[in-house]
C-alpha cells in the first residue's frame, strides 16, 4: 500500500498537533479531576477527526471508493497515532530494561 507522501505528512502532523493540544489543554483536565486517562483516546480520535474533516484530507482516496470511509479511516489513524506519539514520549510511562541476572557456570 502506497500513500502519497504530502497527504501522509499532513496526517501526521494532525497527529502531532492532535498530540500536542490534548497533553498541553486536556490531560490538565482529566489530572484535575483524577479522571481516567483512558478517555483521552478518544478525545484524540474526535480532534483528529475535526482536523481531517475542516482539512478535507482522504489518506486513502486511492484505496476506498467510498470518501466518507476514507476520512473516518484517516481520522483513525491521525487519532491514533497522537496516542501512540504520547505513549512514546510520556515520561511517567519509562520502560525499564534490567540487565538479566548472570547465569551460573
């Protein structure tokens, strides 16, 4: 599967921006309160899905007949990519690697 690679640079940067506005003006919010951060997906996935509908951007025009189908998978992806880019730079989410204890011999 090919995409072009100006639309695919606008989706993601939708995903970074999509990132960058939850973590800077919603999780704020759900910290707060001590809501459950894992509504923030979702709120991930309606940014994005604004910014493909305002933008008009289709990531898979060559692929889905169907224009509609096509946004709503874009904003999938756009959505879900701002979780994965704040799974990756959350710094309350370190993954520890921890050298394996030597084996005796």
């Amino acid at each position: 599967m090919e995409f072009d690679v100006t639309v695919l640079g606008i989706v993601i940067g939708f995903m970074v921006l999509a990132n960058r506005l939850v973590a800077a003006l919603i999780t704020p919010i759900f910290d707060k309160y001590a809501w459950d951060k894992f509504w923030l997906m979702f709120v991930a996935w309606a940014l994005a899905g604004v910014f493909v509908w305002l933008s008009g951007v289709n990531l898979f025009a060559a692929y889905m007949p169907n224009e509609l189908v096509g946004k709503i998978l874009t904003a999938v992806v756009a959505g879900g990519g701002a979780n994965l880019l704040h799974d990756l730079t959350d710094p309350g989410e370190v993954l520890i690697i921890e050298d394996a204890p030597e084996g005796k011999g």
